[in-house]
C-alpha cells in the first residue's frame, strides 16, 4: 500500500525558541486528531534534537533538510548521515531545487547522498522539478526524466521502494503559483512510469510521489486527490502549526 506523507521544509527558518514553540502548537494542533498521512517534519539542523525529544510520543516524524555523502571527514559546516540517526532523523531530504541551484549540487552528488542515506537506515524524500523556462520550452519531461535516472543510478530494487519522491516544480516553490492538480498529476504519472522501467511496475505503484510547490490548505485537497500524488512537501504553509494541520488533514 502507497503511503500518504505530508512533510513540512522548514529552510532556514526558526531559531531554537521559535522552532519549540512551533512543534509544540503542531503537536497541540494535531492532538485527538484522526490522522491518515505520515507526518514528517524538517527543522534546521541546529533545532533537531530538541525538537526529537518534544515528538517522541507524537506522531510526528523528523527528517533533516540535507547531508553529506561522506561518512566523515574535513568537510567544514556539513553534516554525516550518521550524525542525523544519532539525533533522530528517519527522513533526510535530498536534492531539493535550493540544493541544486543556489548550491551547485550534481545529480552525480544527489545520487551519492540517496546511497549514503540508504546505508545509514534513512530515509530520502528525492526532489525534482524543472525550472520556468524548461516549462515553457517544453523541455519538462526530460529534465524529470534525467533527475530521476540519476536519482536511481545504482540502486538495487531493494533500495529503489525505499525511496520518497517529491515532484516541485521550481516555478511553483514559494511563488504562490502551483502547479494545477492536472499538471501535476500528469508529471508524478510520467515520474511513476520512469520508476516502473527502472525497477519494477510492483516498486514504482508503491512509491510514495508528494507534489511540493505553495501547497497551501485552500489547494491540498484537490492536488491529493489526484491518483498519483501521494503527499505533499510544504514549506510556507508550514511555518504556521493551523495551516499545516489544514494541510495533514486534506489526506
Ligand atoms: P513552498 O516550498 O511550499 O513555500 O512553495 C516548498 C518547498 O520548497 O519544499
């Protein structure tokens, strides 16, 4: 069975008083309620351990928002996948377009990040998303497909049903511009049929493909309604524990 995850990215925002009081609205705000989808939530690294232990006996899951590759070393203000277990992390979010673009990251790092979080039990939520112009030059479909055959690069099948994907198209992240439930759908079908060639029609049908991209609790409804968006990855909407109840309760 697919699993619903709605994930909230934090970014760089909240300092440790503020990301306290936060966690502790939503787990107030979530209180009692019947909830269907995984709950996951990506404070900024400095914040994960205290938010960990106001959690604990929630339903709330932690992920971190990026890692490095390497086990450990001389990499100055990173961080190791074993470094996110020991605070707590489950998820680790990998790849997403700020990464990408403001960062320079590769799809060849991305990939070497997907098999360190995987060596390391955690989990990656996989970003891809094409960028304004390569909507408009028609070129979407290739640049998704080349991001999620480079995300996929030598992972066994095994590894391949672990892996959370979450389609954001750039244009749509922070704009207040989201992509139409139909637009949206037609990309995570294509990204579910990339997957299925990849690896197995079986693997890709249970993959979890969250749409990120101003999902706001006035959207997420009819965007999960869609047969194939499974999630959603917020970052605005999250910042506030209300509108991200709002959201977790569309599912
Ligand atoms: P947004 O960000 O919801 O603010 O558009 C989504 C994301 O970048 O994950």
């Amino acid at each position: 069975m697919r699993k619903y995850i709605i994930a909230g990215n934090w970014k760089m925002q909240k300092n440790l008083s503020e990301a306290i009081q936060l966690v502790s609205d939503l787990k107030n705000e979530l209180e009692g309620k019947d909830i269907i989808a995984e709950v996951v939530i990506a404070p900024p690294f400095m914040a994960l351990e205290a938010v960990k232990s106001l959690i604990k006996n929630s339903v709330i899951k932690l992920s971190a928002q990026n890692m490095h590759s390497a086990d450990s070393g001389a990499f100055t203000g990173e961080v190791s996948a074993d470094m996110l277990k020991s605070v707590g992390c489950e998820y680790v979010i990998l790849g997403h377009s700020e990464r990408r673009t403001i960062f320079g990251e590769t799809d060849e790092f991305i990939n070497s990040k997907i098999k360190q979080a995987l060596k390391n039990n955690l989990i990656p939520i996989v970003c891809c998303g094409e960028s304004l112009d390569e909507r408009e030059n028609g070129t979407t479909f290739n640049i998704i497909e080349s991001q999620i055959k480079a995300a996929f690069n030598g992972l066994t099948n095994e590894q391949a049903e672990k892996l959370v994907i979450a389609y954001e198209p750039i244009w749509a992240i922070g704009t207040g511009k989201t992509a139409s439930p139909e637009q949206a759908q037609e990309v995570h079908a294509f990204i579910r049929k990339i997957i299925a060639g990849l690896t197995t029609q079986e693997i890709a049908n249970g993959l979890t493909i969250q749409y990120g991209g101003s999902v706001k609790p006035d959207n997420a409804k009819e965007l999960l309604s869609k047969p194939d968006i499974d999630g959603a990855l917020v970052g605005g909407a999250c910042l506030k524990a209300d509108s991200f109840r709002d959201i977790i309760l569309s599912v």
